[in-house]
DNA sequence: TGCCTATTTGCATGATTAGCCAATTATGTG
DNA sequence: CACATAATTGGCTAATCATGCAAATAGGCA
C-alpha cells in the first residue's frame, strides 16, 4: 500500500475517532444504543446543553458515519448506524482499567 | 449510578478518544503494535516530523494511558500498554467500511 | 395565512490543539 | 571536562473547536 493511501487511512479513522472524543458525543452514542431512534429534542435534554449545540455534536457524528437521522413532520430522529460500539468501548474501558490499576501500585 | 459520576467516565473515555484522534498518534500506535518497543528516534523518522512534535504526541497517549516509557542510556523505549487496539480498529474500520458502502449507493 | 414548535445555521468569543524552532536536561564518549 | 546525541519543555502562531444567542428554515395546525 501507498504511503498516500496508508496517510489517507490514518487521516480517515482520526477523523472518526475525533468525532467519538467527547463527553456529550459519547453521551449521545450511549443513549442512541438504548433506544431505535430519539428526537433530537429528547437528547437535548439528556444533554443538558443549548439545542444548537447539541445539534452540532450530532452532524459531527453524522459527518463521522456514526449516526444517521430521518425527518418525520417537524422533527428530526438519530439512530446508530455502527453496531459495534460495545466492543469499542469495552477497550476504551480497559485502558481506564488499566491505569486504575496503575495508580493504585503507584500508591501501595 | 450517580450523574456526577456517569460525567466524569464520559470525560475519561472521551479523554482516551481524543488521544488517539489524530493521524500521527494512530500511526505511532500502529508501529508499536508491530514491535516490543520502540525508541523516540526511530518513531521520529516513521512521522516525519519534528522531534519534539513525536514527543509531544507520545506524551499525549502516555498520558491517557495508552503507551508507556523506559528510559535506558540517552534513549527512550514507548511500548504500548494496551492489547486491545486491535478490536478497536476494527470497529472503527467497520465504520469507514459501512461509509463506503453507503457512498456507493449515492452514487449509483 | 399566521403562529407555534423542532431543528439547523450564522456569528462572535474563549479555549484548546498542532506545529516548529530554540533552549534545556540528561546521558554517553573522547 | 568538552562535546555530541536523545529527548523534553518553553514560547509563539495559526488553526480548529465548543458554546450560546439570535436568526433562518421547515413542518404542523387553527
């Protein structure tokens, strides 16, 4: 493979990843792996956040190929299109794991 | 669980996220998969930047948890010290996948 | 049509990030 | 000790990001 295609590659799975890293991002992914689909207006309340903002972290997500939405009337729903996310996060949970653990001979 | 708590574990999973977002820092990764250990120098000249630009990326991943360092003589050694990235990658690759496939079916 | 609700977008602001060069620290070697 | 190498850190700039408010868009409904 071409360095150019290996940079794309790199560039491409940052890009997804830049979209999973934060807190209300991951809020969203959580509470969207709940349920089918929910409002945008239901997640602005699990958020907590202005509506706008809560929209923006969504078309990230979209942008990402993370999410999907669909109009219905007047509002607008989001569902996962990734079924894999446990098995991400069961990693992301061993890292922090793993420096509890860490800390913990830091500290004894 | 409480929602102070709920809190701080998306802050920290979304910390480890955005370790690993950026193009370099997956590469970085990438190489040290492939070997035991690796010194500052020669991950230099894999990411083509300047040394101190590497280093500060391996701080970045070292901080979240992800790669750990020995120093011995005038070098020092990253290893990674989590096994799981694989697993990781391959969800995030099915993303990047599902994106293509979608995007052929716009285009047909 | 006129009004209400849901959502997105424009804009401004403050915060964070990435990058390089230069300076510093630490180690090895003559 | 003097010098060279490996790595980190300070300082700066340009770019990107997060957020809220206000305005625009679009779909119901009387």
């Amino acid at each position: 493979m071409s360095t150019k295609t290996e940079q794309l590659r790199y560039e491409k799975r940052a890009s997804i990843l830049k979209a999973l890293a934060h807190p209300s991002r991951l809020k969203l992914v959580d509470k969207l792996s709940e349920a089918d689909e929910v409002c945008v207006c239901d997640l602005t309340e699990v958020i907590g956040s202005d509506m706008s903002t809560v929209s923006r972290h969504l078309s990230q997500l979209k942008n990402a190929g993370i999410v999907e939405s669909e109009k219905r009337g007047q509002m607008v729903f989001y569902r996962l299109r990734v079924k894999c996310l446990k098995s991400l996060f069961s990693c992301i949970e061993s890292v922090v794991k793993c420096d509890v653990n860490q800390n913990m001979k830091v500290l004894s």
